[in-house]
C-alpha cells in the first residue's frame, strides 16, 4: 500500500495569502496524484487531477505541481470560502490511497 | 447536474449487517466505474470498494474484503453495498463517488451527501 503524508497538518492563514500543501509518496506514483478539498460537513471536491489538471470549475488560484513520490498543492491567494481540508489522493496501484489532510484555518 | 444520494445508514451491533444504496442520476450512471469512500468521525478518508460499468470487475480495501460486497444495478442507476460481520472501526459516513469522466477508476468528481453508519453496542 501506498502511503501518502501530508505537510504540515495545520497551517494558519490570513486572506489574501499565498500557500503550498505537500504530499509525499512512500513509492513512485508517477503523476497519478490528486487533491480534494473538504469543507465541514461536506462531501470532498475534486480540485486537481493527474497532479497538475484543474478539475472542472475550479478557480486558477488552485494550482498542482510534482510528480513521482513529491507533490504540491498551490493557493495564490487564500480567498475566505478556501479555508477548508485538503487531501490529496493516488491512483497508481490498488488500494487507492489518500493523505492525512492538511486543514488551512483562518489565523 | 450529477445527484448522488446515499440511504440505509444507521446504528447496528457489532457483527450486523447493513446494505447501503446509491441512488443516481442525471448521468449515464452505465458508463461509469463507481465507488464508495468512507469518512471515520474526525479522520480523513478512506477508498473502501469500487466497480466497473458492467459489474465485471470489484477492488476492495483490505479491511473490507471478505465482509462487504459492492453492486449495482444499472437497469435503476443504483449502487449498492452489503456490509456484514460489522466492526467498531466501520463506523463512518460512507460517500457514493462516481469517477472522473475518462479516469476510470482514479478519480472521483461527483460525490453524495454520505450515509452515517455507527458500529456499537
């Protein structure tokens, strides 16, 4: 199984702000990498796939870099609806994994 | 758009059963690999089973195998999954996901509300 592990677990934020997510592989993926977002009592929503495509509808400011065993998530500028959970997610073998999430909270 | 929704949760003893559905619609439910993904209260999410269009093919979580079955029925858009022999650690929302349109079974872009279950005595 492939463990994926998020950093940092928390990060604090104001709007406006500028963020990068990390999800590491314990093995290769390749780019087959995803990320969710998850806001309280929500179902998750698919932000990037295949590690740098933007899933349908979702704003610029959310960009995907890395491939192989080191990825990031990119927020430009933190606007309030974008303080949430983010997983990210692999599709390179079975069992699809997810990461631990990294919550963005309002600092 | 997409629509998703998840029945048959709730509270069970442990080594119960339960089925859980997915009814869908407004898609071409047919042509699509389907999953479920689970929620623990206050953790992260798990991937727990998935199917392809036709039913030929079923992957499962090593957790689940051998206790949860998934189906479907494409003749009424349905998902479904039979879990037996339930555990405290089953304890979950469980999320019906439909996959992305060309990414069979790796992503997921549309989800349900979920459907709480609780393993407890």
């Amino acid at each position: 199984e492939i463990v994926l592990t998020q950093s940092p677990a928390t990060l604090s934020l104001s709007p406006g702000e500028r963020t990068t997510l990390s999800c590491r592989a314990s093995q290769s993926v390749g780019r087959y990498l995803a990320w969710y977002q998850q806001k309280p009592g929500q179902a998750p929503r698919l932000l990037i796939y295949d590690a740098s495509n933007r899933a349908s509808g979702i704003p610029a400011r959310f960009s995907g870099s890395g491939s192989g065993t080191d990825f990031t998530l990119t927020i430009s500028s933190l606007e309030p609806e974008d303080f949430a959970v983010y997983y990210c997610q692999h599709c390179s073998n079975w069992p699809r994994t997810f990461g631990q999430g990294t919550k963005v909270e309002i600092k | 758009e997409v629509q998703l929704v998840e029945s048959g949760g709730g509270l069970v003893q442990p080594g119960g059963s339960l089925r859980l559905s997915c009814a869908a619609s407004r898609f071409s439910f047919s042509s699509f690999w389907m999953s479920w993904v689970r929620q623990a209260p206050g953790r992260g999410l798990e991937w727990v089973a998935n199917i392809k269009p036709d039913g030929s093919e079923k992957y499962y979580v090593d957790s689940v195998k051998g206790r949860f079955t998934i189906s479907r029925d494409n003749a009424k858009s349905s998902l479904s999954l039979q879990m037996n022999s339930l555990r405290a650690e089953d304890t979950a929302v469980y999320y019906c996901a439909r996959d992305l349109p060309g990414y069979p079974g790796s992503y997921w872009d549309s989800w349900g509300q979920g459907t709480r279950v609780s393993v407890s005595s």
